[in-house]
C-alpha cells in the first residue's frame, strides 16, 4: 500500500495528522513535510498494512480530498 498527495490540491489543513501521524506530519512552518521531497505529487514507500485503516481515515478526512490510497 502507497499513498499519493496531490500537493497541488493540498493546502495543509493538517487534519491527515491527526489521523495518521506515523505516516503524516507537518513541518516547522506547518506544511506538510513531504512538500520538500516532491512537487507536484508525492508518493509514499510501502507503507505497513496495519496502517491502512489509519491512513484511509486521513484520507477521507482531508477536506479537499488530496489523498489517495493505492495498493
């Protein structure tokens, strides 16, 4: 399992972290920390399966909808 951030979309509400915060975190600034690994989108490493309920929480928590997951 992977997720895709559209950072594009993404304007970083936060509300990922709080629902997955060993896979989402923000940075000193209160941006997404991935937004210095990519632009565009980001697309995670496999990610463990038992972070998949986690994970899917913030996606359907993200107010613009900015996260997939991907198997």
């Amino acid at each position: 399992m992977h997720i895709a951030v559209d950072l594009n979309k993404c304007q970083d509400h936060g509300q990922c972290v709080f629902s997955a915060p060993s896979v989402f975190s923000l940075d000193g600034q209160g941006k997404l920390s991935f937004r210095a690994e990519a632009d565009g989108t980001y697309v995670s490493a496999a990610l463990d399966e038992a972070l998949r309920d986690d994970v899917e929480e913030a996606a359907d928590v993200c107010p613009l909808q900015a996260i997939a997951v991907e198997d």
